[in-house]
C-alpha cells in the first residue's frame, strides 16, 4: 500500500540527532517552559519573520487564545469558511463567538473575499481564513476588506508553514498566525503542539499569559486562562526539524509538480492550481473528480490510499446545527466536499511511488468501478 503519509523516513534521516536532542531534553530535568521551548519560540519567530512566537498545546488552542487575546466573545461575530477542518470554529465556538461562513474559491479552496464585506455586521469582530492544504489564501484582498473595516485578522496556518505570498510567510500578514505542529503537519512534533506568531507586543504578552493560567506574573491571576504550554521534549523534537522545514517543503513541491504532469491526461481529473504571487507548501495534493467516492475505492484496491478532507462541509456538520444552515447554503464548499480526494504526498515519496499512483488513478478512472 502506498501511504497518504510516511513518517519513518523523515524520522529515519534525523535518528542520532533527534535521539540526542530528546534525551538531552529528558536528561535536562526542566520539563516546562524549559530551554527547549525558550529557543524554539525565538527560532520559529526568525524563521517566519515574526516578532513574537508563543509556543502551545495545539493548533486549536492557538486559535482559541489568538481569539481570546483579541478580546472577541459571547455576541461577536468571526467571519471563517465552512471547508476547513473543524478546529477552526471549534476555537470560534470555545471563545462564545458565532462563526459566520462566506463560500470559498473553487479553485484554491480558501475563503472568497468576494463574499466577504456582505457578511461583515457590527457584531463582526475578526476575520479568520484558513490556508488551506497549505495553499495561501488571498491575503491581498481579505486584508484590504479587513482595513477598511478596521478588523484583524487571524489566520489559521495549520495546514501551511513556511508558505509566502509575494515572499512574506503567511500568518504574519494578519494581526495572529496561528500554527499547529500535529505530526502530520509540514512541521510535525512526536505528539500535540502548536504556536502562535504575532508582531504586536500586547497580544504576545496576553497570548502567553493565557496559556499559562492568566498569569503575567506567578501565582497572579489576571483572567481566567488555561494550561496550553508547548511541551518542553516536543520543542526539542521541533528545533532539530525546523532547519530542514524549507528543504522538505521544496521537496513537496516537487512532488506536486510531478503529479500535475502524470496526472494531467486522465480525464475528469482536475490539479491543483496555485494563485499567484503565493508558494504554496502543499500539505496536501488535492485533485477534483466527479465519481470521488468510486475512485477512492478505486485507488484503495489497487494498493494507493487517499483521503477526503474534509467530507462534511462545517455548516452541515451537527455541532453548528445552531446556526440553522442548510444544505445548498454553501454550494461551493458542499461541491468541494462531493469531489476532492487528496494523493499522498510527503517529502520522501518517490517518482516510482507517484507513477504507481498515476497509473492505478488512470485505471480507477478507466473503470468507472471499483476492481
Ligand atoms: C485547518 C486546521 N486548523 C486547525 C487545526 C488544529 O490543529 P491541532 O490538531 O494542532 O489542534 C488543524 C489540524 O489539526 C487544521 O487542519
């Protein structure tokens, strides 16, 4: 079977080095906010041009603390996508805000900013696009909605370190980045981590405070916060990657680049595309196809395995039943949900690996059926 995803070799081409770095972390003896943490917050802040980054849980806890900084609450409004995972209102909801969709691109995936400035009320309080698969959203024009409104905007990069809209990362365009190290990610950690980036001095000090029970200083308690650290062994784990994080993400472009080319004859198939000025990190290769499921049964029994993230588009999923959506809402976002199907893709996948792909793709598609 051909993987989604293979984190062996990524772990295999560190090994000496992430086994001294994790022992010394355990050998060290101060497992909180210890030196690791220190300096991966410093290192992660210089990698993405930030001035402040502020290590964490998890992604979602970086969402939900960008948002509590930002002093949004019950009766306010963030205007988000409904195609993302459900983190992203998940922090909106955890916070006592109300999520407010606006459809998305069909061809990039990321919120329309067309459909932005309808959506905008007096309870709005913060944009928040999702860079999704790790293609930037189009930060040009949500910026520029959100200038005019006088509204910040965070920017969930879970799915999209290191990529540049003309040469300036994505999560220090907007007011917080927010980031998740989920092993998974472009930037995985040996367990949960996350990280949020900011230029503003006031909302990294309320950021830090929050993770760390509402404290500025300790044992006083200004607000009621929550215990969101970033581990101390998962930033040592994080610091021996983060050098390698721009090689890998070249590597995933390249694998991109080569699957639109073997994939670009078999019909019906639509590649991604990127939008311009971005570079986008491609955490995911997403193509589009009409018999989606068919395929996916299709792809699995000939040994490749693919994904559908996400299947359920977030206004149609339980949790928001609140909000009294339905289906045709979001035509754009249901459509994407009926159609995507994500190839593996990591750094290491070899052209043969991705020739087996194209071909039993070519044959799922010849078929119709399943094998
Ligand atoms: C788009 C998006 N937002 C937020 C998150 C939440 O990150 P975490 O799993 O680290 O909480 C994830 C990933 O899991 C994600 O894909």
């Amino acid at each position: 079977m051909i993987p989604i995803l293979d984190l062996k070799p990524q772990y295999a081409s560190l090994q000496p080095q992430m086994d001294e770095a994790i022992l010394a972390a355990v050998r060290g003896g101060q497992y909180i906010n210890g030196p690791n943490v220190k300096a991966f917050e410093k290192e992660l802040a210089s990698a993405l041009g930030s001035k402040h980054a502020i290590g964490l849980n998890s992604g979602t806890d970086a969402l939900h603390l960008a948002l509590r900084a930002l002093d949004i609450g019950p009766g306010d409004e963030v205007i988000t996508v409904p195609f993302t995972f459900v983190a992203t209102t998940e922090a909106i909801g955890i916070v006592g805000a109300t999520p407010v969709f606006v459809d998305i691109d069909p061809v990039t995936y990321n919120m329309d900013p067309q459909e932005v400035e309808a959506k905008i009320t007096p309870r709005t309080k913060a944009i928040l696009p999702v860079h999704l698969y790790g293609q930037p959203a189009d930060m040009d024009a949500l910026m520029a909605i959100a200038k005019r409104h006088g509204l910040p905007v965070v920017e969930d990069c879970a799915q999209a370190i290191g990529a540049t809209i003309h040469g300036k990362r994505i999560g220090t365009i907007g007011a917080v980045g927010c980031f998740s190290f989920f092993p998974s990610k472009n930037l995985g950690a040996y367990g949960d981590g996350g990280a949020c980036v900011t230029d503003d001095p006031e909302l990294a000090a309320r950021i830090t405070a929050l993770r760390g029970h509402g404290g500025r200083v300790k044992y006083y308690h200004e607000e009621l916060g929550i215990n969101s650290r970033l581990d101390e062994i998962q930033a040592a784990v994080l610091r021996v990657k983060l050098p390698h994080l721009d090689r890998w993400n070249e590597a995933r472009r390249e694998v991109a680049k080569r699957y639109n080319a073997l994939l670009k004859d078999i019909p019906g198939v639509m590649t991604p595309e990127e939008l311009s000025g971005t570079v986008p990190v491609y955490h995911q290769y997403t193509i589009r196809i009409k018999d989606r499921d068919g395929i996916h049964e299709g792809l699995k029994a000939r040994g490749v395995q693919s994904m559908v993230y996400y299947p359920v588009p977030l206004h149609l999923q339980k949790v928001h039943d609140d909000l009294g959506h339905q289906s045709g809402d979001f035509p754009i976002s249901e459509r994407a949900a009926r159609e995507v199907l994500s190839l593996p893709i990591f750094p290491e996948l070899t052209m043969e690996q991705q020739r087996e792909v194209a071909e039993a793709l070519r044959q799922a598609v010849e078929d119709g059926i399943p094998v």
